[in-house]
C-alpha cells in the first residue's frame, strides 16, 4: 500500500511538472522589453534567433523586434475582432496568427519554398525563421539593406508588392510603427551587445548535451 500510494504522488508531481513546463514554454516573456532578459527566461530562443540569422542574414534585434511589435511574443496571438453596431463580435480581419502574425497564404508559401511543411506559426523557432526569410525576401525584392529595420517592417506590413508599390507612403500611422520597431531593433542591439558573449557560451555548453 505504502508504495501504491509513492506512485501516485509520483504520478501526480510528474504531471505537475508537465503542466508548468507546458505553461512556461507558451507564455510570453515577463519582460519584453529587455532582449537579454527574454532569452535568459526562454531557454532555446536564442538557439533559435542565432540560427535563423545565420541562415537568412537578417539580425536577431530585427527579427525580434518585429515579433514583438506583431504578438508581444503572444503564441496564439490573433487580429481583434470587428464590432458590428459598435458593440456585437464580429469575423476578425484576417487569419494572421501566432508570433509572425503571418496570414495563411504567406505561411503557406513559406513552408513550400523552405519544404518545412510542418512549420507552425504558434512555434518560436518556426515563427522566427519565418521572419528571417520574409526579411530575406524583401531585401532581394524590395532592394532594402539587411539591417534597415525600418523598410524592412514596411516590407513585412505591405507585403513585397506593396512595399514596391508604395502603398506605405500615405499611411502615416504605420510610417510612426516601422520607426518605433526599428527604435526598438536598436535598443535590443544595445542590450545584446551586453549579454551575447554569456549567450553565446551557454548556446555552446547546451549543445553537448
């Protein structure tokens, strides 16, 4: 009896565990604001960050102050839905989700031109591989240096065609976002630059095991 009932306390802390563990890798950031304190709580983000941007050659500040300014690092995030007669719920605006924001269509040609067909939008480290190679994109299409987080997001917002368009140039308000997503890629820059030598080594220990 006595040992009947260690493997239920047993059974009960392990699903515990399993719960919080589950809880922590979904939830955002309790400090958003600072990118060395988001990758000290959330243990693989960097990994990840640092590998999308080996790989596309877009910054992680970039990157990451692009999620940020689309979900807050929300993994399910959706649009608000539309109000009929000023009050009553109505459809939501789109079908963008998760970190990126990403709408259906362009997730899904993203998954095809990467062939990462089991890529989610509510997964961190296909939400930022995500953003790396939309940033690719738009600096091959739209001609727009690596680093210009500001036309980048405009980029990203609009669409390439947009972006070539213009479709940006009247829209004041989303000109006031692409500055504050770039203010923020600078201060994130900022911040890494003080914490990434500690980043980079703990990377490297992780990875022998």
């Amino acid at each position: 009896m006595w040992k009947n009932n260690n493997k239920r306390i047993l059974t009960a802390l392990l699903l515990a565990s399993s719960v919080l563990a589950g809880g922590c890798a979904t939830s955002p950031p309790s400090n958003p604001d600072d990118i060395c304190s988001i990758f000290r709580e959330k243990k693989g983000w960097y990994g990840d960050a640092k590998d999308a941007e080996e790989k596309w050659g877009s910054s992680v500040a970039t990157m990451m102050a692009i999620l940020h300014q689309e979900s807050r690092f929300v993994h399910d995030a959706r649009p608000p839905r539309t109000k009929i007669l000023g009050f009553i719920p109505g459809p939501r605006p789109s079908d963008a989700y998760g970190y990126p924001q990403a709408l259906g269509t362009t997730w899904r040609g993203y998954q095809r031109s990467t062939f990462n067909y089991s890529a989610d939008r509510d997964d961190f480290s296909d939400a930022i591989d995500f953003v790396g190679w939309y940033n690719n994109s738009s600096a091959r299409q739209c001609r727009i240096k690596p680093h210009d987080t500001y036309h980048l997001y405009l980029a990203y917002h609009e669409g390439q065609g947009g972006f070539n368009r213009r479709t940006f140039r009247n829209k004041s308000w989303l000109k006031k976002v692409s500055h504050k997503v770039s203010a923020r890629a600078q201060s994130y820059q900022r911040q890494l630059n003080s914490c990434e030598a500690s980043l980079k080594r703990r990377k490297k220990f992780l990875g022998l095991f």
